[in-house]
C-alpha cells in the first residue's frame, strides 16, 4: 500500500468517526480544516505509553471479584510487548501520513537532526518511546532522550519536581469548582459505578470496590492533592479492565462480560479522575507548564525539528486537553480517558507568503484494534477554542493562547 492510500484510507476512518461518535455519547469531533495550499514543515507531538502490566495496587487492595483476575507475564507498570507492537504500528501509520505530505521520507533513515524525541524517565515511557522509533524508522539510529531511570522530570511530573509554585490548598479550591465537589463527581458516576460492581461480579449488594466517603484534601508534603472515595479507587480498576482487553487477556472476572462498549461506559470513572488531577484549570496550567514551553518552543524555534514527541503519560495529555479547552475524542473511549499511545498531534503549517498556521489532531487505536492487533489507526480533529472553527489556527494565536495559561516555573 502507498502511502498516498494509507493516508486516504486514515482520513476516511476519521470521517466514519465522525458519523458514528455519537453511539458513545461523546462531544461531536470537529470537522477538519482544509489545508489547501499550505505546506506541512513540522509536527510537534505529546504521547501517553502504550499499553502496560497493572501498577501495584492500581486494583486497589481489597476489591473483590467472582474470579481471579488473570495473569500478566510482563512485570508490574512495564510496557507490553503487545503495547510496544501497537506503538510501532501507530509510528507506521504516522511516517506514512508525515511521507504523503512531503514531511518525511517514505522510506529509509530520516536525517539525525529532523526527529527529536523525549520521554519521562519510567521505564515504560523510555521503553515506549523506543517501540516507536523502531516503527517509524526501522533498523535506524534515533536517540531517546530522558532523565536517569526514576529522577522526576519537570516536564511530565512539575509537582513532584517542584517546577512551579504549586499551592495544594488553591488547586483543592479550584478543583471543587470545577466539579461541584467530590461528593457530586460520584453522584455523576453513579451508574458507571454501578456497572463496575457488576462487572466484579462479587455478589455483595454494599458493592465490590473498598471505597469510603469522597474527600479531597491538599497533600501533607504540600507537593500535590490526596483523593479518597470511589472515584479514586474505581478509577483504577477500571482502566486494569481496559488494559488486559487491549493486551488480550480474558476480558472478565466473573461478572457482567466486558466487551468494548462496557469499556467505553467504565471508562467513564477513570475520566473522572482526571477531572480532579489535570483538567481543572489550576491543575492544567500546573501539570502543562513545563511541557507546555517545552512545545511552544518546538514550534517556534527557526530551526526546530521536523519531528518532536514528548512521551509521558495520562496525566500530560488530559492536562493538555484541559488547558487548551478540547476534550479527548476517540472511538472506543469515554470521553476525556486518554488511550494508551493516543497522541495529541500539533501540526505546523506554511502559506506561500511564509505565513505559519496549526491544526490539532487526535491520534489513537480503540481497544478493540488493540486487542486485535489492527493496523488500522484513527485520526479525529481538534479545534481549540480562541481559533477558527473551519481554518487553521495561525501560530502566533494559538502560540498566545497557549503560553498565557501556563503556570510560571520557579519555586
């Protein structure tokens, strides 16, 4: 296949999205710009890891189900295999898409110089980064850059490094105004969390998951936020039940059989968490501002990459979703549930006249393609508000509207 017909064949996947969004109940994805005329020059890229094992105790302790889970052979928190073939899969998809518009090559090693790419310093955000170099430029040399394994890196992780003057008492003050409050933000939830005990299966009509009463408080190191409640612990079982779909483990643990649209609903709850940890406004100038610099300056710089990717983790993406004023479209996930290796795509763009444009994207595999190792991806567009609904976004607008909401870095 060309790569002239792989990138028609994503637009018209993209297009079906677009009519069949609905059936999740999700916001209508925005409609493409047209970008006649204009050359692509740069793509500068934000990616959660692909698929992982379950962290240790992201089921939280004493959750009970009718059978065992099932087993994972790849240690706790690592990426897959599996996941690391999705992520090569996507990196194909995009070169060939990047080759059709006369960005990259189609074939052969891109120059040193032209791809950058930058990971959190977890060994399954190193390990993702390079599934995806393998796949978009196979049997080539592109360094992955990080930190020393474990050292808090202020791109992905400002709160634990300190980058900014976080305030935990303003971020809990924001966050419940965002919501309503935590007792609000479960009542929301009420029938996803329903659907959870079910899927649990354990019989017990007080429920399946160990939570008490919903409570947000500030940290006692001062360096974040403490949620409690049944956000917080269902959120977590929630996207372990996602996680083995998409790795091909058996989908159920003896309750209600989990398929994809189940997913779609319980997806619902892990969202939720992220209401309270990045998409508020404070959390979202917080958790962005240091990635957030980072690329405003890919974009700007005179003699930027062709490509630059930043690879991190849930938390960045819907941080940068919430900062910007888009929500997380994708088919096959609730609205807001970042998929694993979904990237946020900024796309750089020039008229004839030197001018220079954005246009945003959302690229991702449902769960169900994981599951089936598919090779197709989906592309769905984003319009960021403050830029035109039918146009590209000029740079130095969406540049503005960007920087003015990043929190300022120092202590």
């Amino acid at each position: 296949m060309t790569p002239i017909s792989a990138t028609l064949r994503r637009h018209l996947r993209s297009a079906l999205f677009l009519i069949t969004a609905s059936a999740l109940a999700a916001p209508v994805a925005a409609q493409a710009p047209s970008t006649t005329g204009l050359t692509l020059d740069r793509v500068v890229l934000l990616m959660r890891h692909g698929v992982r094992a379950p962290l240790d105790g992201e089921v939280p302790h004493g959750t009970r189900t009718a059978s065992p889970w099932p087993h994972w052979t790849t240690p706790e928190s690592q990426l897959t295999p599996r996941g690391a073939e999705a992520l090569a899969t996507e990196a194909r998809a995009d070169r060939a898409d990047w080759a059709a518009r006369g960005l990259l090559s189609a074939k052969g090693c891109p120059a040193s110089d032209s791809i950058r790419i930058w990971t959190n310093s977890s060994p399954r955000t190193i390990a993702s980064g390079q599934a995806y170099a393998q796949g978009l430029a196979p049997g080539c040399t592109l360094t992955i850059g990080h930190r020393p394994v474990g050292e808090a890196d202020p791109l992905f992780e400002p709160l634990r490094a300190r980058a900014t003057r976080f305030d935990a008492t303003a971020a809990v003050a924001d966050i419940d105004r965002f919501t309503g409050g935590m007792d609000a933000l479960a009542a929301r939830h009420r029938d996803a969390l329903r659907l959870l005990d079910s899927v649990l299966g354990c019989g017990d009509p007080k429920g399946c998951d160990p939570a008490g009463a919903p409570r947000l408080t500030p940290s006692a190191d001062g360096k974040g936020i403490d949620l409690s409640g049944p956000i917080r612990t269902a959120s977590g079982t929630a996207q372990v039940l996602l996680l083995q779909y998409a790795e091909g483990l058996s989908p159920s643990v003896g309750g209600v059989p989990v398929d994809g649209a189940v997913l779609a609903r319980l997806g619902a709850v892990h969202a939720a968490l992220f209401d309270v940890y990045s998409r508020s406004p404070y959390m979202a100038a917080h958790q962005s501002a240091a990635f957030g610099r980072h690329m405003i300056d890919a974009l700007t710089a005179r003699d930027g990459r062709k490509v630059d990717m930043l690879v991190g983790h849930d938390t960045n993406v819907t941080a940068l979703a919430g900062l910007l004023g888009f929500d997380l479209v994708a088919p096959g996930y609730a609205t807001n549930d970042a998929a694993p290796g979904g990237a946020v795509m900024i796309e750089r763009w020039h008229d004839r006249r030197g001018r220079r444009f954005v246009t945003l994207s959302y690229r991702t595999q449902s769960p169900d393609r994981l599951r089936r190792q598919s090779a197709d991806v989906t592309v769905t567009p984003i319009r960021v508000p403050g830029c035109p609904a039918a146009a590209p976004c000029p740079l130095d607008r969406f540049v503005a509207l960007f920087g003015r909401r990043l929190a300022p870095l120092g202590r």
